[in-house]
C-alpha cells in the first residue's frame, strides 16, 4: 500500500480492504485463541487464510472484493 497505494486508486482499495480483515482477525485470533486452546486456535487461522486467498484471487483477476467480517479501521 506504502509503495503503489499513490500510484493506482485500485491497488490502494485492495489494500486496504486486506489491512482491514489482517488486523480484524488479528485481534479474533488473539482474544479467540487464548480462550480456546488447540483445535479452536487452529480453526481461527484457518478462516482468515482461506478468505485472505479467495482476496487474491479476486484481486488477480481484477475483481473487487470485499472481506466479510471486517471491520472498516482504515478509509
């Protein structure tokens, strides 16, 4: 984002839509994974990767993708 974001209004947008869900999930994975050991922790990292290649994909393509269970920090 720091190094194409100012130069394609397209790169920016995927890149924030992908900070967005990283650090949302960062903090479900955290809070999550020290609730629930093992198996649960897994799954918590799991759901994030998968979404996070379907992004990719989307993004490869020239698509626009939103994540779901995302909270919009950064505009």
């Amino acid at each position: 984002m720091l190094a194409e974001g100012p130069k394609s209004a397209t790169v920016r947008a995927h890149a924030v839509e992908a900070l967005n869900f990283q650090i949302t999930w960062a903090v479900i994975c955290l809070i999550g994974g020290t609730i629930t050991c093992g198996f649960g922790f897994i799954v918590l990292w799991i759901v994030p990767l998968i979404f996070a290649l379907i992004a990719g994909s989307k993004a490869n393509s020239g698509e626009a993708y939103q994540y779901p269970a995302s909270i919009r920090l950064i505009k």
